[in-house]
C-alpha cells in the first residue's frame, strides 16, 4: 500500500467519524497526556496541546472576522454555526458565547441537584445591567445559616463563572397559598369563595384578620405562604388576632391561654387533640379569596 493510498483511507475513517467519536478520541489523549509519569514529557504534550489551541484560535478568529465583514459571509457563519462541531470548537476557543441567559441558566444547573439534596431551589428570574436576579424556594428561604450557604452557593457559582455578572440579588418570593386543599380543586370558582384582603394587605411574617358577612377570618403570611383560618381558638373559641405571631418558629400563641399552634398547619402544639379551622385559600388578580366552611 503506498503511502498516498494509506493518507487517504485514514482520511476518509475520520471523516466517517461522527462528532462524538472524535470528542472522545481528544478527551482519551487529553487523559493519557495527563496520566504521564514523566513530568518533563507531560510539560511538553501540554505545551504542544496549548501551541496548537492557540494557533487555531488565532486563524479562527480571523476567518469569523472575513465572514462578519461580509454580508453574504455573515449569513454562512450563521448556518455554520448551527452546526454543533462548528458551535463547541468555536466555543472552545472563546470566539462566540451562549446568550448570556443561556449560561445563567447552565450555571445554575449545575449547582441545583445540591441545593434540592438539601431541600431547597433556585429560578431564575431576569438579568439586567450586569446583575442576576433570581428567586429561592425551600430551604433556601430563610434566615438559617444552611440557608444562608446555598445562597452564598448560587452567587459565588454564578460569578466565578460568568464574567460579565457583577451583582446576584435574590428576589422575594410571590405570596402564594400554603397548601392546595382538595376543596378548592372540588369547588366551584365562585360558589362559597368570598373575597377578602389583598395580598399585599399581609405581608410576610404577618396575620390580619377579615370580617364580614358573619365570618371571622385570620389569615397568615409565613415564608410567604399564605394560609386562612377560623378566627377562634378552639379551646374556648375566642379570637386569635391578637396574638403573637413568631414567624420564624412558625408559631402562633393565643393572646387568651397561651395555647400555641403551628402557623402553616393549624395544628395545635399544646393540645394535640385541638386543631384551627382550616379554610380553603387561593389567590386571583392580586386579591385573597376564601372559601369558608
């Protein structure tokens, strides 16, 4: 076989490779390189592997720019740049960049499954000016100090790897309703909901009381969770309002005996055969609607 025929069935095998195949070839070489005993010989594959990435930075770069420059040269570097093996080489040597959403997004990712191990979560909300916005659930919520890490987490992941964000703030959370109760899935949307406060009448880590049409209604911001309840105690049936609300223990404590009950769950925690009337909540158009039994 003459050396001419060998070149050209080599080139050939690699041009049947599919993206993948090749990927991997450079990742299986890159580790071999790395696994050297010699340290001196590992110095210069590494040396060789950067030389190359910068030589082909270097003609890559120039070639976008011709193609930028030209109308039609811009319209090809387009398609081209749908194509995955021209995106991630193109990438790889910094000459594009994901939408900037895109790697928020890919960045928070990665640091999700440890937040959910730990019971919490992160969304993203906006970026603006230089400044990541984004909202957290579970036990990323609050004051504790676990909570405090996860959220010092998702800041320190999202500005060591994304230049460009200068700032993350964390937004609170929209007040939503504790729990779904199966009455409010059963129910009509307007038989025996009654309109009371809005929203922004109570907010987080407070209690107000509505009443009308012969009902008594305390309703409880915790964490942003809102919950409704009979405004009496149920050990002598006297009102609640008055009481005191410790938001971050999630605890209620009737102004009259001291009784004390969970504020997300109704149940009570110095009587467990007592429990408060739960009442079925949900939220439209900014307002709380009730539905009273």
């Amino acid at each position: 076989m003459t050396t001419a025929t060998a070149q050209s069935e080599k080139l050939t095998k690699l041009q049947s490779e599919d993206f993948e195949q090749i990927a991997e070839r450079i990742d299986k070489a890159l580790k071999n390189v790395e696994g050297l005993t010699d340290e001196n010989a590992k110095i210069h594959a590494l040396g060789l592997k950067t030389a190359i990435e910068d030589f082909h930075k270097f003609a890559l770069t120039k070639i976008v720019q011709k193609l930028k420059a030209d109308e039609l040269g811009k319209e090809l570097l387009f398609e081209l740049v749908d194509e995955p093996s021209v995106y991630a080489l193109l990438q790889l040597h910094g000459i594009i960049k994901p939408n900037i959403n895109v790697r928020i997004t890919q960045v928070l990712d990665l640091v999700r499954p440890y937040m959910q191990s730990h019971g919490g979560d992160v969304e993203f909300v906006n970026y603006e000016d230089s400044v990541v916005y984004v909202r957290l659930s579970g036990a990323c919520n609050g004051c504790s100090q676990s909570a405090v890490t996860l959220r010092d987490g998702v800041e320190e992941a999202l500005l060591h790897n994304i230049p460009e964000v200068k700032k993350v703030e964390v937004l609170p959370n929209e007040p939503s309703p504790s729990l779904i109760q199966i009455e409010s899935l059963k129910s009509s949307k307007t038989k025996g909901w009654i309109e009371t406060l809005a929203v922004a009448d109570v907010p987080n880590g407070k209690m107000k009381c509505f009443k009308a049409d012969n009902q008594n209604i305390l309703i409880i911001n915790i964490d942003n969770r809102l919950s409704a309840y009979r405004n009496e105690c149920p050990h002598q049936g006297l009102p609640l309002d008055g009481g005191m609300l410790e938001a971050e223990e999630n605890m209620l404590t009737c102004p009259w005996h001291g009784f004390k009950f969970d504020a997300t769950s109704g149940e009570c925690l110095t009587a467990p055969q007592a429990q408060l009337e739960v009442f079925p909540l949900r939220i439209e158009n900014g307002k709380i609607l009730v539905r009273p039994s």
